[in-house]
C-alpha cells in the first residue's frame, strides 16, 4: 500500500471519528423564536389587550377620538390628556357616574388636580424609590425592568399579581376603595366609586403593547376592568393620531368633497378659455428651506428668538414625557440623568438648554435650539426600537 493510499485511509478514519464524536455530543431541539409585530400590531398599542378581551367574550373597539358607549361598557385610557378639553371632561364624569366603569394608567397627562379632586384618586411620588431608580441608571448605564408582587388588600386580602414595572410612584385615595393592590412601594392600583360607576388607576403601563404578556398583567387586566362575558370596552389613546387631513376625510368626507367640486368649478369659471397670448413667463418661488430659513431669522432679529426657544423646549418637554417615566416629577438632577441616559447626550447640557432665551445671548440661540432638537429626536427614536 502506497503512501497516498495511507494518507486517505487516516484521514477517512479521522473524518469518521469527528461524523461519530458530533452525533455523540450534539441533539436537535426546537426553539421556538417570535416573530415580530406587523399589521395592525404594530400601529395598535392595544391590539393585544383587545384580542385577549375577545377570546374572554368581550367586544372591543379602538378609537382615536372620544366616543361614549353606554354606561355598562369600559373605558380605557393610556396616553390620555384630560383636560385638553373641557367638552370631554363633560363627556366623560356623567357617563362614570351613570354606571360606566373606567380605567386608566399612569400615562394620564395633563392638570391632574381637576381628575384627583372629581374621583378621589392620586398619585403620590417616592422620592427614595426614584433615587435608587436613577442611581441604578448611572451604575448599570440601561434602566431596569423589575418585576414584584402586588397583593390585593381591598375589599380584604386576596390574589397576589406579578406587576412588572418601575414603582417609584403610589396611589393614595381620599374616597372608601372598592379594590386595591399594594407593593413595597406603596398601593399600585386603586378603585374607588364614583357615582353609579367606578374609576380604577393602574401605576403604570401594563396593558399596552406586548407588556400585557409580562407577569401577571392579563389577570390585572380582568381585575382592573371587572371584566365580565359580554361586556364592551373602549380603547382611547393619543399616543398616535392620525394627520389633520385625514381626520377632515374620515369625518367629514361629504363636505371635503362639496368644497373641492365648488373650488374647481370656480377656477374652471375664471379660467383662460383659448390659452395666453404670450409665453408664460417664469415663475420665481422661494423654496421651502429658504422660507423655513427666512422665518427663523426675522424671528431671532424681531423676536429675540423666545418664541422659537419656547416652542422647541415645549416639543423636547412633550417627547419626553412620552418616553421618561414620571418626568414632569422629577427634579433637576433626576432629569439631567434621565435625558442624558435616553439621548446619550450630557444631560446637564440639555437641562440648561431648557432654561429661558432670555439667559442667553441672540448668537448662541442657534446652538442652543440645535442641541434641543437633536435630544428630541434622540427621544422620539428610542421609542420607535
């Protein structure tokens, strides 16, 4: 046997041996991965809360705008502001109080006072739980999601529920409660009665998203809503809405289209009839980066540039209270840390962007309400991931 005739023997015996060794020490096992939210899954911040409410026998709706149902349904609303209109406080107190059955979390927004004085509900702030909560943000560089047991101590002790979420708040109640969990941290979901019906406040956001598969926050669900065969529940949230035109169609689609038939049959009217008798001449238009530009500088000239300052800082407050759990709460240093940790910008920097124009020279404005928006950005795209 010649040398090559070895050589291929030693390396089949080998290329066996690995073949026997890997069958050995290897299995296969199925690994379930999840896919990734589409459809309406993606745009619907309830979907999954609706579909859950479903397979229990509940009928649900979404809506954008505010729509009574009748007083033996469910409301729900996350990424609410209460008193953007007074038309909708009207709305929504006698529809409680004639039987309906309310729910919100702590994405409510706005001026609380008006809502803790009508329902007797509100939110208290721990200052020892936020500063462990921040310190850990600065120690570990990520925030932390934790996960304790809330137990029922209203109307008498009960179930105990895995409530997932940062409890540096807790809810107090000037009313008798109906029902109440209660943590470390102090009481995280209340219900007192109002009227005929009822208003309940979850401390946190357990319902939305895919936060609904996360400890027990289908069964709170059920508990926060009294949900019952049958029953109906409305889904309200502002934290997407669709585009002002858009809402003129959806809503007034008949006088949309009237008043377009109306303008172009006027243009028809005062139309040349046989074309210009001279060639049409050039036209001149300011570009819209021009217009943009030409406005920024007429308003840092006459202005002072406090109006555009104002209204970036307010964008930067609204992005934030979005994204920063309690931010409207939080001291100056709690958001030095908070914003500098959700833009991975120097947050000290961005606090003191916010303070007044005034403070500041014309010439470092443009600066100024550059760092802002750059912040805000950062903000808005980490909610989008």
């Amino acid at each position: 046997m010649t040398r090559s005739h070895w050589a291929g023997l030693v390396s089949v015996v080998a290329l066996v041996m690995l073949i026997v060794y890997i069958a050995a020490n290897t299995y296969w096992e199925d690994v379930p991965i999840p896919t990734p939210p589409k459809g309406e899954a993606i745009t619907n911040p309830f979907y999954a809360a609706q579909k859950f409410a479903e397979a229990l026998g509940a009928t649900t709706r979404r809506e954008r705008l505010l729509v009574v149902p009748s007083p033996q349904a469910v409301m729900v609303l996350s990424v609410w502001h209460w008193d953007l209109t007074p038309q909708r406080q009207a709305a929504i107190k006698p529809w409680v109080e004639s039987g309906g059955r309310l729910v919100v979390d702590r994405m409510l927004s706005g001026d609380l006072s008006e809502f803790e004085s009508w329902s007797g509900l509100e939110w208290e702030y721990n200052e020892e739980a936020a500063d462990k909560y921040f310190e850990n943000i600065n120690d570990n560089g990520s925030q932390s999601h934790r996960c304790a047991p809330a137990n029922q101590v209203m109307p008498q002790p009960g179930n105990s529920y895995v409530l997932c979420g940062e409890d540096f708040s807790f809810l107090k109640s000037s009313r008798p409660v109906q029902w109440a969990l209660e943590s470390e941290a102090g009481h995280q979901a209340m219900r007192v009665a109002v009227g005929k019906g009822s208003v309940t406040i979850i401390n946190g956001t357990p319902f939305t998203g895919q936060q609904l598969f996360e400890g027990d926050h289908a069964a709170a669900f059920v508990a926060a809503a009294q949900l019952q065969r049958g029953d109906e529940i409305i889904f309200l949230t502002e934290d997407d809405h669709p585009a002002l035109l858009a809402l003129m169609w959806n809503y007034g689609a008949p006088a949309v289209t009237a008043f377009l038939v109306l303008v172009g049959l006027f243009l028809w009217r005062g139309a040349i009839r046989f074309g210009p008798t001279i060639g049409v001449p050039e036209p001149r238009r300011r570009s819209m980066a021009e217009q943009i530009r030409g406005s920024g500088h007429f308003a840092l000239k006459f202005g002072e540039g406090a109006p555009l300052h104002a209204a970036a800082v307010r964008a930067l407050t609204e992005a934030a209270n979005r994204r920063i759990p309690a931010y409207a709460r939080l001291s100056r240093p709690q958001r030095i840390a908070a914003l500098g940790t959700a833009t991975g910008m120097s947050g000290e920097s961005l606090v003191n962007a916010t303070d007044g124009a005034s403070k500041r020279r014309p010439k470092e404005l443009p600066n100024t309400l550059a760092l802002i928006e750059s912040a805000r950005r950062q903000l808005l795209k980490r909610g989008d991931h």
